[in-house]
C-alpha cells in the first residue's frame, strides 16, 4: 500500500501493531478509494522514529486512532494522541474497534469527544469500511473525485472481494495421473463363463450405504472411549460398594457433614451404576460399526444388568429377607437379570465376529 508524502491534505493513522489485522484493511480500502494516507509504515529503519512521527501530525489534516485496549496501553499511541491533541491541535475521527472505557483518561476522553466518532465493534468490516470511506470530515484528504459510472457501493464490491481472493488459499494442482502399463491382451474363452476372477469380484459384496454414511460420521476407532467408560462405570460400583461398607460400619458417625454427603450420593450412584453404563453401551454399540467399539458397547450395556442381578442376590444372601415369597422373587429377578446381561455380552461378541467376516469380505 502507497503511504502518501505531500503537502496536501492527508490522513494520519494512529494505531497499535497488536490490532494490524484489524487495521490495514481499512488503511487499504481508504487508499484505494482514493484517499491520502500516511501510517507508521513511511518510516525507513534509519528515520528517528520520534522525529517522523511528529512531524507527520503536525502536517496532517485529521488523525484517526483505532481505539482498543492494545492502543490505551500503549506508551507510543498515547503519545502520538497527546501531541496531536495538546501541541497540533488538529482534527480527530476516532474509530473504536473494542468497546473501551476512557475514564482513567479524561484529558482524552475530553478531546476525542469534540469530533466525530465511530463505534466499529458494532459493525460488520464491510460496514465499518463503507462508514469511514463516506465519512464527511475525511473529504478535504481525497485525492480524486470517484469517477460517476462507480458509487461507493461498487468500490466496496471490488475491494472485498480482491480481499477473499488474497486470503482464500491457492488452489492444489491435482495428482498426476499414475501411468498404467498396456493391458494384456485377453485371452480368448472356448467356454461361454466369465473368467473366475471377474465372477470372484461381481461376487464380493458390497459395504451398504448406511455403513459408509455412519462410517463418515463417526470416528473409525473409539478404543479410548470405550475404555474410559468402562473404568468410569467401575468406579460408579466401587464407590457404591464403599459407601454401603461406610453405613454398616458406622464409619461417619462422628462426621455429620461427611454423613449427610455421602446419604446424598449414594442414590445418585445408584441410579449412575445402572443408568451410565447402559446408555453409553447403546450408544457405542448402535452407532459405531468398527469391531473394537462394538464389543465395549456389549461390555458395558451387559454391565447394567449384571449390577442389578447382584444387588439382587446380595439383597438375598447376606440381608436374608424374612419372606419366603421375597427371596424367592430376588432369585428370580437376579436370574433374569443375568440371563438379559448374558444376551447383552453375547450381542457385542457376535458383533464382533460379524465385523470381522465383514472385513474379510471386503478386503
């Protein structure tokens, strides 16, 4: 981007180089609209830095500084907004990327205030960029007129879209096509059968479009998660175990407040013991089709029941109900409950196997 040089009247850009990508596609929309702009970037390495920058406010016409927290902590940007404002006295367009608060500055917040203002974090760039180009205190520092057969809105078209161009990433060149050696020629059948590798290969069955879709949908191999789970369903039983060892052993009684949270949790790890492993057994084993994943699925969904059969034949052993009716009901329930945990684990085996004479055919 061209920085002007003259004695015309020009723009003075005042921002901080941590908010550069915010700024220079205004910098580069005002010059290219045709506006007279000078920035930090007309300094040579052998320029005292100081001396250029003072100068450069003096001369201009109106400066405007990109508010944002960058710029209030900046030594350099307040400096170069306290000279314009205290020695050059010239006209400011203050334009805030953020929304800042400038009372800890009065003095500045006394003299952005005389003149125009712009809240840009409100706006889009594209609008920011179309207020600034038509901001009305800007004209004096327009270098040309805007030909007729192009308004504002066209200039703006042009610009955004040369600026996707430059970001959008390069095109890659497609793949060379590998060069295949001359088929041979076929031999000629005296029979009227296909040769056996053809018919091997019309044979081979075909991985059904839903597979693919849940193929693409989800990761290949969930190893790690399945694992997890398990673990974590281990430590909802373990946990569970241990706070049924706390009550019976009275360990908190003298603990009211350890007592009363650990009464809390222990229906909570009831209903976690059953309910977690269960639905996320389901789910891996519903949604997932590689053979590893599947047979966790059937792990943990037979771990819901496998719970609940023995719950159910603790309840029966060591509690020893005085109903006759009870303990024969608990037996049948932990009957029927390992039986649906059995099936369950015996569904994620078969799974497996069933992926396995699936990769076989495919491969």
């Amino acid at each position: 981007m061209k920085v002007y040089e003259g004695d015309k009247p020009y723009i003075f850009v005042s921002y901080s180089h941590k908010d550069k990508k915010q700024v220079e596609p205004v910098i580069e929309a005002l010059i290219r609209h045709g506006y007279r702009v000078w920035y930090d970037k007309g300094i040579k390495y052998s320029d005292p830095w100081a001396k250029v920058i003072a100068e450069h406010v003096k001369r201009c016409h109106i400066m405007i500084p990109f508010l944002t927290k960058n710029y209030l902590e900046s030594d350099h940007c307040e400096t170069e907004l306290n000279y314009a404002m205290t020695t050059v006295h010239c006209k400011c367009f203050a334009v805030y990327l953020e929304n800042v608060s400038l009372e800890s500055k009065a003095d500045l917040e006394m003299y952005i205030a005389k003149y125009q203002n712009i809240m840009g974090y409100r706006l889009t760039q594209e609008q920011l960029i179309r207020e600034i180009v038509n901001a009305s205190v800007l004209t004096p520092c327009l270098e040309q007129k805007k030909p007729a057969d192009r308004s504002v809105e066209e200039l703006l078209e042009a610009y955004m879209a040369e600026r996707e161009a430059k970001t959008a990433p390069a095109p890659q060149a497609a793949p060379a096509k590998a060069k295949t050696p001359p088929a041979a020629p076929a031999k000629k059948q005296t029979g009227g059968n296909a040769p056996a590798a053809e018919a091997k290969k019309q044979a081979a069955p075909q991985p059904a479009p839903e597979a693919q879709k849940k193929s693409a949908e989800k990761p290949v191999s969930t190893e790690t998660h399945g694992t997890g789970a398990l673990i974590t369903a281990l430590v909802f039983v373990a946990a569970t175990i241990g706070l049924k060892i706390v009550f019976e052993k009275d360990l908190l009684e003298s603990h009211d407040g350890l007592l009363l949270a650990a009464r809390i949790a222990y229906p909570i790890l009831h209903v976690l013991v059953i309910l977690f492993p269960f639905l996320y057994g389901l789910n891996l084993w519903v949604d997932y089709t590689d053979k590893a994943t599947q047979f966790r699925g059937g792990l943990l969904t037979a771990m819901s029941p496998l719970v609940g059969a023995g719950w159910m034949i603790w309840k029966a052993v060591a509690e020893r109900p005085n109903s006759v009716i009870l303990t024969v009901l608990l037996w049948i329930g932990a009957v029927v409950l390992l039986f649906i945990s059995l099936l369950c684990f015996i569904g994620g085996c078969v799974g497996d196997t069933d992926d396995k004479k699936t990769d076989s055919a495919q491969k």
